[in-house]
C-alpha cells in the first residue's frame, strides 16, 4: 500500500512523516525523536524503558510529530511523538495477523513550553484517528499502561485484550472489563493492555 504525501501543518505543530515516502526526512526525524528523550526535553517523562522507546523509533513505520508552536509564531522544538506501525501487529501465535489496524507503537509528550503551546496528547490521538481514517483502516490498536487506561477510554478506547490475545475481532462483543482476572502483573507491566478505538 502506498501511504498518502506527508503533512506538515505548522500552525497547530504536527507533522505526519511516512518512512516510505522520504528515507532521508525520515531518518531526520528520527534522530530528532531520539534526542527529545533525552533531558531538557525527556518526552517519555521516565515512563519508559529507553532503549525499547530507540528501538521502535528505528521501526516505525510513521510518525506523528507534535513541535511546540511559540508565541512569535515561530516553530520551536520536538515536545511529542506517536510511533505508528503499519505494516502488522503479531505478538503470540494466538494473534492474528491485524493487517487492517493502525498500532500505535509508543505514545510520548513532555511538558508544553512556557513561550507558546504543542499539541496534546489528544491532539495527537485525534490526528491518529484522520490517519487511520485516511489509510483505510479498521481502527486504533496499543498497549496501555495501567495508569493511562482511564485516559485512552476517556478517548473512546475498549479494552480488548482477551479478544486480541485470542485472534478474535475486537470490534465484536463487549468490552473485556475483566482483564484484571487473566493478566498478570508481571505481564501488564511489561507489554501493558491491548485496547482498541474501532473507526
């Protein structure tokens, strides 16, 4: 599938970059992801393991790039990222091949800037929404922390993680509210809960 041009809308900070569109931008834009976890800046906010935060920034296969927007007009630095997976989403043998979901890889947004203002994390999910839209898909799928649950059902996110863990299609049935009985902390700390936003 070719992905659509890549967009770049300066007056709210965000621009869309697809690997496949432009190598060179996008390796660009990848060093710039991979400084911004880093102090002053520290996108992540310490949530996450750094080295696994590097590595799906080198296998993205786009990126949503919220800059800050200052006062002056001007465009400031990188403040927050979506790492976007479009080509499959497969964890375990139980997991079918979800070639028509958009997985969102890892999530960051540091603290806004105190000369102007950068995208909201909503900001980011509702242009991850448009993409998705845009490209044809079924709908939003990630891995959610705990502590974020709240905030991605406040977005219009389900948890499915029984469904995905079994191959089954998410956007069928309830929500599976009782995920806390079949997962164990050891796992929801590390890999977080599937929820998905059907489109």
């Amino acid at each position: 599938m070719t992905p659509p041009p890549n967009s770049n809308n300066i007056r709210n900070g965000l621009e869309i970059v697809f690997r496949d569109n432009d190598s060179k931008l996008f390796t660009q834009k990848k060093n710039e992801i991979l400084r911004s976890l880093n102090p002053p800046i520290s996108a992540c906010r310490g949530g996450i393991a750094l080295p696994w935060a590097r590595e799906m920034a080198r296998t993205a296969s786009a990126y949503i790039l919220a800059y800050d927007v200052l006062n002056s007009g001007i465009r400031g630095k990188l403040r927050g990222f979506v790492l976007i997976d479009l080509v499959y989403f497969k964890e375990s043998k139980n997991t079918k091949f979800m070639k028509d979901w958009l997985y969102i890889d890892l999530i960051c947004r540091a603290k806004g800037p105190t000369n102007g203002r950068a995208a909201s994390g909503k900001d980011m999910i509702l242009a991850t929404k448009r993409l998705t839209r845009r490209l044809g898909k079924r709908g939003i799928l990630l891995s959610a922390l705990e502590p974020v649950i709240p905030f991605y059902q406040k977005l219009g996110f389900s948890i499915a993680h029984k469904q995905i863990m079994q191959g089954k299609d998410p956007c069928t049935g309830r929500p599976n509210r009782k995920w806390r009985n079949s997962v164990t902390r050891e796992h929801l700390v590390k890999d977080g809960i599937k929820m998905t936003l059907c489109l």
